[in-house]
C-alpha cells in the first residue's frame, strides 16, 4: 500500500517547508509512492495519524523534528490498546531543529539515504514510553529541563541549537528548584529537586546528554535526578551534560541515573513537563511513567 507522509512544514522554524523539495524529490527518485498530508496547526499531526490508521495506512513517515514524531506516536496510539501490535510502521524524514530520536538510532541526515531506508524497509522494535497520558518515543522531563523549553518558546532572535544553549542559561539564572518523592521499581528518593529526565534515548535538544546510557532498544526507562543547590553548581554541570561518554553528567555527584520499568514522583508545586519537547498545556505536580517494551517497529539504515 502507498505509504502516508506527514509534513510539518513549521518544523525547525520552517526549514522543514523549505526543505520538502529536496525530500520529495528524494522519495521520488528512490521510487516511493506516497500520500502527503500537511500539518496546519498545533497538534494537527495527532489527527492526522490517527486518520492514516484508521484509513489503513501500514507505514507513517514523519517529516518534521521530535516533537512531530511524539505528536504522530500518539496519534497511532488512539488505535492500540497496548497488547496487540502497534498499528502502524513509523519511519522518520529527518527536517527538526535537533533531530534526536533520528540521531540517537542512527537513522542517516541525507535524504536520499533515508529515502533508500524507506525502500529497504528494514525495522527494529523500539520501546515506547508514557508519562500520564502522553506517550513519548525519545525523552521526557519535569523540574529544569522543560523550563528551559519554556524558555526557548519566546526566544526569536536566534534559532537551531544555540537556541537551547541561550535558553539553558536563562533558566539556570532563575534557578528553578522543588522538593519531590520519587519512586521506581528498585528504590526512591525523597528532597530537593532541580530536574528529572526520563529518557528513552541518549540525546535530547540537540546537544544535551541527560540520560547518557538509556538505550531505545533495552525494555527500560533510563532517568536521571538531581540537584544543585546554586547557580554556580548548575553552569558547573552544564558542559557535563553535552557530553555522551567519560564525563558525562551521572558521573557527577548528587546525579542518579537508573534503569527502570516504571516511575512515579509528586512535587511540592507544578512544574512545566514535556514528551519529545512538546510542552505539557499546564504544568503539574504528580507523574507517572511507565515503558511498553519493542512496542513501535521503527525503520532504520
């Protein structure tokens, strides 16, 4: 059956609709036929998958970033009720900002190659996370790291990756902090709180490593709490968190990094949250993870 691409053309502050020649043309010259729906609003990508299942559609491709692959996830899902097969094949066009789920499963940058990928049309099942009623593919956080999203958001003066690192030091500078009592299967921790990343991969905003060894393929959640008492603490572990081997960020004291199947912490007050970067409507005290192990089949090189 043809396959159904979803565009989103705002992804990566609209490079991704600049760049949709170049990748139609790829798909084409690789000999993929394909169906094009378009995003036009917040959370269209959710409908828009949900309709290419219901519609029949085997195979989804996302041409967008992160947040445009989390937004299609859920979508997918409104047809699986957890213990069959995920109803559709995800495959990923690589036009985001930071582009981490891609990156951190090797898919390649190239067009073309992706495109050959499609047509290869080798998977591997990928875990799937869920926080409350989100489904995420790739990460997933509370305490700092969404509020430095909150941040990026109303940054217009630069764009791409530095984005984030502008952002990162904003948010540093309020200095954000909760007390929170965490649980997961195998511990828990009550106290001061500066984040908590919940990862499925490595990688998240382009170039921060929070939860270094997660690996999408394991049937875990890998996530990472910590705190840090001043500003100084936070900039001091911030070059740590860009780093994805020796000196990584859960070398650091007062880091813990943990393998898990399920998670749940409350906080003293809301905090902003996010799945795959995309931002929680309100922000909320009380979380619950859990992880669907080799639930999506994913394309890959």
């Amino acid at each position: 059956m043809t396959i159904k691409v979803i565009l989103n053309p705002y992804s990566n502050r609209w490079n991704a609709k600049n760049r949709w020649t170049e990748a139609e043309s790829a798909l084409r010259a690789a000999g993929v036929e394909f169906d094009l729906s378009v995003s036009e609003h917040t959370d269209h990508i959710v409908d828009l998958a949900a309709d290419a299942v219901r519609s029949g559609f085997s195979t989804l491709i996302v041409a967008g970033g992160d947040g445009s692959i989390g937004e299609a996830v859920n979508g997918a899902a409104k047809s699986w009720d957890t213990k069959s097969a995920f109803p559709v094949t995800i495959g990923v066009l690589p036009l985001g900002t930071a582009n981490d789920l891609g990156d951190n499963i090797g898919i390649p940058r190239d067009l073309s190659e992706v495109a050959r990928m499609i047509v290869n049309g080798k998977t591997r099942q990928i875990d799937l996370g869920k926080c409350n009623e989100r489904y995420f593919i790739n990460n997933s956080a509370a305490g700092l790291e969404p509020y430095v999203s909150t941040k990026q958001e109303k940054i217009k003066w630069i764009s791409g990756v530095p984005r984030y690192l502008v952002a990162a030091v904003l948010g540093i500078m309020d200095k954000p902090n909760w007390n929170a009592k965490i649980e997961w299967d195998g511990g828990s921790y009550e106290g001061p709180l500066s984040l908590v990343s919940v990862g499925n991969g490595q990688r998240t905003g382009g170039v921060f490593y929070m939860t270094p060894h997660a690996d999408p393929f394991d049937g875990r959640l890998t996530f990472m709490h910590g705190y840090r008492s001043t500003r100084l603490g936070m900039f001091v572990a911030l070059p740590s968190a860009m780093k994805p081997a020796e000196g990584n960020i859960a070398e650091l004291a007062g880091i813990v990094e943990v393998d898990c199947t399920w998670l749940k912490f409350s906080l003293d007050k809301p905090s902003p949250a996010h799945t795959d970067g995309e931002l929680f409507d309100e922000w909320i005290k009380d979380f619950e993870y859990k992880i669907f192990p080799s639930a999506v089949p994913i394309l890959v090189p």
